[in-house]
C-alpha cells in the first residue's frame, strides 16, 4: 500500500476532532495510519504542519459546502435557512470535520492561534457574502420585503453563531433544540417584518 499525504491528513484529523491539538499525538495517528512515527516525516514537518493542513482543507470544504447549499434557490426560504441550521447539529454529531471544524474554532491551539484566525476571518467573510447574495435573491422574489440583505445575513449569522455556541458549549442536544425552536420564528419574524 502506498500512504499519501491525504490518508494521514483524515486520520489526524480524526484525532484532532476526539482530543484537540494537545491530545492528539503523532504515535498515536502514525499508528491509526499504519505506520511509524518517523514516516509521518516523510510527508510534514510536524503536528503544526499536520494540523494546519488538516484545518485549511476542512474550512475549505465547508465553505463550498455553504457556498453551494445557498446558492440552491428552488426551496422555500424559511424551509431552506431552517434545513441550514439543522444541519449544524446533525453534523456536529455525525461528522468528525464537521466537529473538529467548531472545536479548532473555538479552542484553536494556543501556539498556532494566528495562523487558526487567519483562516476563521476569510471563512466567515465569505460565509456572510453567500448570504447576503442568497438574501438579494430572496428580496427580488419578495421573500423578503423590508429587511436589507446585508442585515438579513448578518441577523442569520448571529443566529448561526448562537447555536454553534451552544453546540460546542451545550451540556446536551436538547438545549439546542430548545434555543433553537425559540429563536428560529423570531428570527424569520424579524427579517420579514423588519423597516428599513
């Protein structure tokens, strides 16, 4: 078997999302991976070269996820902006890059946390752009009729932040789903009522 680069990155990346930078250990994915410490080498400088690779793949990736997700303009918007938020704690759950992605965000590595905000700034600079071009759509269809769409994304943004938050903070699934029901119809309420 030839080992790649990528393999090791998705197994570090594993580890990085179950025990965050300082629990995770390069004997400890060179032996998920198959290999020797030593072999790991042969591909990256270090843990700081592993983990910075697995974290700009990762933002990469869901940020063309979120570009894609609201560029689909078909669904209902209340529909499809309910669906995006629910996808957070399905994939918080379910997805260890999903996962290492708030995890990294929040408790970025003390050492490595310019280089971690370097990403997270262009990363929610694009997310907001999305939404407000998604919002602009949504406006021109009359989904919405009084809220601008740059306040629009940034209503939604501060809802999305809301409930990563309690994702990453929350002592159990039920108090999302509790936050989450309560601010969701003030929230659509307040974008479609809203004067300018």
């Amino acid at each position: 078997m030839i080992l790649t680069a990528d393999q090791i990155l998705k197994v570090a990346q594993d580890h990085f999302a179950r025990n965050g930078y300082e629990g995770a250990t390069l004997s400890a994915i060179a032996k998920d991976v198959g290999i020797k410490k030593p072999s790991l080498y042969a591909h990256f400088s270090g843990k700081e070269d592993i983990f910075l690779h697995v974290i700009k793949k990762v933002f990469q990736r869901e940020s063309n996820l979120l570009k894609t997700y609201l560029a689909d303009i078909e669904k209902p918007m209340d529909e499809h902006l309910h669906g995006l938020l629910e996808q957070q704690q399905t994939k918080f759950e379910n997805s260890s890059e999903f996962t290492f992605l708030l995890r990294m965000s929040y408790f970025p590595p003390q050492s490595l946390l310019e280089e971690v905000f370097d990403l997270i700034d262009p990363f929610f600079a694009s997310f907001e752009q999305y939404l407000v071009t998604y919002f602009d759509v949504m406006r021109q269809r009359n989904d919405i009729k009084q809220t601008r769409p740059v306040d629009a994304a940034a209503a939604f943004l501060t809802l999305y932040d809301g409930l990563t938050i309690e994702l990453v903070y929350g002592v159990n699934k039920q108090s999302f789903q509790r936050r989450f029901t309560a601010a969701w119809p003030i929230f659509l309420k307040g974008i479609m009522d809203s004067r300018e």
